[in-house]
C-alpha cells in the first residue's frame, strides 16, 4: 500500500514537471521573434534620388588550386533611369557574396546581393601577354519608387568590349568615375576601381596602369602651367629686347 502511494507521488510529480517543462518552452518559444518570418523577408535595394559615394570593397576570387585569380578593388553604383529621372543605389559590400571562376584565358568575377536583388558580373580574358575586360552584365530587382508603382527589374549588358586592357601580371587603377552604359535604364558607375586577373602574386596587386582620365588630370594642369609660364618669359624677354634696342631720339637743335 505505502509502495503504491510512493509510485502515484513520483508519478505525480514526474507529470507536473512535465507540464511545466511544455508550458516554459512554449513561453519561451513565443519570445523569441519567428526566424522564419524573418527568413521569409526579402532583400529588396531601396533607390535614391540623389548620389552618394559608394563604399568601397575589396573581392577576390581563387581558382581551383586556391590560388588568387581575380581581386577586384572598388565601389559600385547603378543608376536606374525611370520616367526620366535619375535615381541611385550603392552596393553595400558587406552584403556580397562572391563567386565566379578562372580558366586558363577566361575569368568571371560575379558580386551578388541576398536573395538576387542585384548583381554585376565582370568577364576578364586574357590575350596574349595582356587581359582586358570583355563583358559587364547588371541586374537590379529593387522596390518600386512610388507606392502604386509595380515591381520591376532592371537589366543591362555590355559585351564584346575591350575595357581596361592591362598587361599580365599588372593591375588596372582608375580614381576618376568610370560610367558605363548598359541599357538605356540601367547604367553602372565604378568608383574607384583596381583590378587584376589571371595573374595575382601573392593576392596583392602588381604595377598600376593608370587610366586616360587619371592621367589627363594629372598632367593637364601641369602643360597648362607649363605653358601659361612659357608665355610670360617670351612677354618678359620681348619687353626686354625692344627696350635694349630702342633706337635714341635726338633734340632738334
């Protein structure tokens, strides 16, 4: 009889620890946020209408060995053209995930926002003893810029080109804005920029080439006052040699 009240205590005891353990995680449960509602939340780029100087990231991607192929240094902006107007989205570099490959004469950089919001996807090839950019693909999925406006995606493409050619093993620096035209709604601007592929020692970057724009505004100025110099010696020396030579006047007697 005692045997038989001690089992019903335990089992007493055993069902409202139970009970209680059900009842605490189900409080606890409903604390925390749901993560797959959270989850469940789409990454959408909100356009601006006015610029802003992009961040600046560093991207590198290895071939199959582990081995730097690409590193690519530089700051994004698309620029969507909408009813025409101009408005602007910077990527975030924190929020980019990497990927691509690298052959032997072709090497894809790809720059990836969550959920596909947008991407810019570079194409290297190499020729010879140099490689250049060949193509520039762009997408951008973001929220529609009015409240009844519809969901849209911005695409671009510019292909069969020969941008930045750069010598192996050398990389291509340009501080001035690079703007390219990938459709008549989508452009992208590339702001600083520093990029090697195929070659990459080490993972650090070879010889800088400059690029025209860089260089024209370095040496611009200096021929300008090279030249604006240049004219007042001639003026200064021409004053000074007629004086010299002035012929003498003489007093009528």
């Amino acid at each position: 009889m005692v045997q038989t009240i001690l089992m019903s205590k335990s089992s007493l005891l055993l069902l409202l620890a139970t009970i209680s353990g059900v009842l605490l995680k189900s409080d606890d449960s409903s604390a925390r946020p749901d993560l797959s509602t959270s989850e469940a939340q789409t990454y959408r780029p909100v356009l601006r209408p006015s610029e802003s100087i992009p961040l600046i990231g560093t991207y590198i991607q290895r071939n199959l060995t582990g081995e730097p192929c690409i590193k690519a240094t530089l700051g994004v902006e698309f620029i969507v053209v909408e009813k025409k107007r101009s408005w602007y989205f910077s990527m975030d570099p924190t929020r980019v995930t990497t990927s691509g490959f690298c052959s032997k004469d072709l090497a894809l950089l790809s720059l990836t926002l969550p959920h596909n919001s947008a991407s810019l996807q570079v194409i290297f090839r190499k020729e010879g003893k140099s490689f250049h950019v060949d193509k520039l693909e762009a997408h951008l999925s973001p929220q529609p810029i009015c409240e009844k406006c519809a969901n849209k995606t911005y695409t671009g493409l510019l292909t069969h080109q020969k941008l930045f050619v750069t010598a192996d093993g050398q990389s291509f620096k340009c501080t001035s804005e690079s703007l390219f035209l990938n459709s008549p709604e989508l452009k992208i601007k590339l702001v600083p920029l520093q990029m090697q592929a195929f070659s990459v020692a080490r993972g650090a970057y070879g010889q800088e080439v400059e690029c025209w724009a860089d260089y024209n505004k370095r040496v611009i100025p200096i021929v300008i006052g090279a030249v604006v110099v240049g004219l007042f010696l001639i003026a200064m020396l021409t004053f000074l040699f007629i004086k010299d030579h002035r012929t003498p006047e003489y007093e009528s007697l």
